[in-house]
C-alpha cells in the first residue's frame, strides 16, 4: 500500500505542473491587463507599474520567474491589494473557506447516505419517491438558485438567520452557506447509495445470508453497507471538486470573507499573482483529496489494493 500511495502522489506532481503552466498562460491569453481599467494613468506610471510586476517582461519571462518565485513558495504580489502578498491574502481566507466546504461535504455525506438507506430500505414505496424526488430537484437547481432562495425565506421573510457577512463566525451565520452548498451533493450521494443498496441487497451472498437465519440488522450492516459505500466513496473525490466551484459562488453570495471572494475580484481584475495563488492551491487540494479517496477505498475494498 505505501508503494501504491508513492505511485499517486507521484503522479499528482506532473498534473500540479500540467495545471499550473495552462493556468498560466489562459490568463495571459485574456484580453486586459491589471492596469488597463486605469484610463486616466499615465503612459510612464502604467510602464514603471508593469516593470515593477515584471509585466513588461515577454511571457515566456514571465513564466520563468513565476516559477523561480514559486519554488520559494512565493506567489509574488497582488496587483487589487498592493499593500499585501497573495500568501497573506490566502492566509486569512482559507479558514472561512476550509470550513464552509469541509462542513458541507460532511453534511452532505451523511444526511446523502441516510437518505439512500432509507429510500432503499423503503424501495417503491412513497417514502422512497418523497427521497428521490427531492434528490432529483436538488441536483437540478444550483447553487446560484438555491442560495438566494434561502435567504429570502430564513432571513427576509422569517428573519431567523443573517444573509450575508460572517460576523463573529458562530453558527448562524454559516448555516445558509453551508446548506446551500451541502445540498446537491447531498442530492447526489443519496441517489448513489440507492441504487448500490437495491444492486447488493439483491446479491446471491445476500439472499444466502438471510437464508441461513442471519438477522437483518446484521445482514444489513456486516454484508450491505461496507460494499454499498464503494460507489459514494468513489464519487467523493470528484464532488470535491464540484464543492470547491461551488464555494466560489456561494463566498460571493453570501458576501463571506473566503479566498473564493478573493478569486472573484482577483479574475475581474485581470490579478494574475492572486488567482494563480488560489489556483494552485485549490488543484493541490483537490489532489491530495483524491489521493485521500483511493487509500479509502483500498482499505474498504481489498480487491483494489496495490502492492
């Protein structure tokens, strides 16, 4: 198992490369520039500003001294916040972010695998099509629909939870972020654990199992429910990813202090130092998750362990 986790975080190192060289260059392929919404700067300053970013340098400069900078674990400073570096910028970001999207993909997995155990459980019958019919509409509306939606009903209209700031950082007010994010994965996962559910409980080890007298408690949770986490286990390295886009939107919605805000602005502002940051720190993360997905699932499934 350690030479099979060496292999992974081999392979994650050329796709962090691979993703940070396209990252590179699509945002210097865009029209703009950091100073270009500046009208009224002049020619001279705008020249010693561009010196100053080493912008005046051909892309292929560029790109040399953005690696140069980087091995040092430098990602240089930002153009929309002169007065601080892209690390302090992530740096005072990454926990609200951090625990918005680790809360929600907690939240999503388990409330997803209890909704599709007991949609299993309870297969055609209404509580099952009340499961997966609120499944279906949670992955049908975004977050970008969802968010909004929650405001308006718990905040404007019952006045029960705040709509936006992160105020001191208590509950309340990362209950609607949390839940607008958390819900189409939930949606997802809980139609995944259904249909593994009904695939195993119709298995010949399982029908021999329940033959022998085995209780169905037992049955349920010594036979089912370790093979039935395989296809979740498998989707939540990918739903990590669709966590992460999803943060970015809801940060913005709900006005959070998040490196998803900062994102935002630094793309808007053509701030290459500060989305390159972000960037890479969003793909390494996303890496290390999956690499986190495959050990997972090596250790529940031993047919997929490599030596």
């Amino acid at each position: 198992m350690g030479g099979y986790i060496l292999k992974r975080l081999l392979i994650g190192v050329p796709t962090l490369f691979i993703i940070i060289t396209a990252s590179f260059f699509l945002m210097r392929s865009a029209p703009g520039g950091p100073f270009d919404a500046e009208v009224d700067l002049d020619p001279a300053v705008k020249a010693n500003l561009e010196a100053t970013y080493g912008l005046d340098l051909p892309v292929s400069g560029q790109y040399v001294r953005f690696l140069g900078a980087l091995s040092h674990f430098d990602f240089g400073p930002s153009t929309t916040y002169p007065d601080r570096s892209v690390g302090e910028l992530i740096s005072d970001g990454l926990p609200v972010t951090l625990r918005l999207g680790l809360t929600a993909k907690a939240l999503a997995a388990a409330l997803g695998m209890t909704a599709g155990i007991v949609a299993a459980r309870n297969r055609n019958g209404p509580i099952d099509a009340a499961v997966m019919g609120a499944a279906s509409l949670g992955i049908a509306l975004p977050n970008f629909v969802v968010a909004p939606a929650l405001t308006l009903v718990f905040g404007v209209y019952l006045h029960l939870l705040p709509v936006a700031g992160w105020g001191d950082g208590s509950a309340r007010y990362w209950i609607l972020p949390v839940i607008a994010l958390a819900l189409p994965q939930i949606a997802a996962i809980a139609r995944i654990m259904r249909g593994a559910m009904l695939e195993i409980l119709s298995a010949d080890y399982v029908r021999t199992a329940r033959a022998k007298g085995m209780p169905e408690n037992r049955v349920l949770w010594r036979h089912v429910m370790r093979a039935a986490f395989l296809p979740v286990m498998t989707y939540l390295g990918p739903a990590a990813a669709a966590v992460v886009t999803g943060s970015v939107i809801v940060e913005q919605l709900f006005g959070l202090p998040g490196i998803g805000r900062f994102f935002v602005q630094g793309a808007m502002n053509r701030d290459y130092s500060l989305v390159m940051g972000i960037v890479i720190l969003y793909a390494t993360v996303l890496i290390l998750l999956n690499l986190l997905v495959d050990i997972a699932y090596g250790w529940l499934d031993p047919r997929a362990r490599v030596k």
